[in-house]
C-alpha cells in the first residue's frame, strides 16, 4: 500500500468567499475519484484547517501499490480534476508518498 499525500496553497488572488468555493469544488471533485481510478483505496481532501496550519488544502489518499499510484498520476478522471478544479486555483503543492 502507498499513500500519496498533498499539500496545496490557493492563489492570493481570490478572495475568503472565493477560496471557501473553490475549495468545495476541489473536495468534491477528488473524493469524486473513489470508485473511479483502480487501485484507489481511499481519499479524502481536508479544506478546514487550523489558523496555525501554512497550507489551505490537503489530499490524503490510499492506493494499492506504487503502480496504482502511476495509473492514478494519467488515469483520465484525475487528470480532468487536476486541470480544472486544482491546478488553475494553486500557487504551490507539496508532495509526499510513502509505503505504509
């Protein structure tokens, strides 16, 4: 099992109720990938987090293996998410994936 792991920071640009929007969508849309990318175990997007946190979003999610996670990166589903609910709203992504 391999979890992949993101942190996300939304663009300046966009205002509390804005960001508040575009984070919803973001959710929705990833945890929309369950049942859909073979190999997804889990996942689940985080979007409320504590005043002292540096990031506004995070991805937590479970995968079968580290070629599930190579299929999940092209799989046609996240890569529609990623390009119109994520990528066009972040400044910055870390990542982190690991053998659990």
């Amino acid at each position: 099992m391999v979890k992949h792991m993101i942190i996300w920071n939304l663009k300046e640009e966009f205002s509390s109720e804005e960001k508040a929007q575009i984070k919803a969508e973001m959710k929705v849309a990833l945890e929309a990938l369950k049942g859909k990318v073979p190999g997804l175990v889990d996942i689940k997007v985080y979007i409320d987090p504590l005043a002292t946190s540096n990031g506004d979003v995070m991805l937590d999610s479970t995968l079968e293996s580290f070629e599930a996670l190579k299929a999940y990166a092209v799989h046609p589903d996240h890569v529609e998410a990623a390009d119109t609910k994520v990528r066009p709203y972040t400044s910055a992504r870390s990542c982190m994936d690991f053998e659990i």
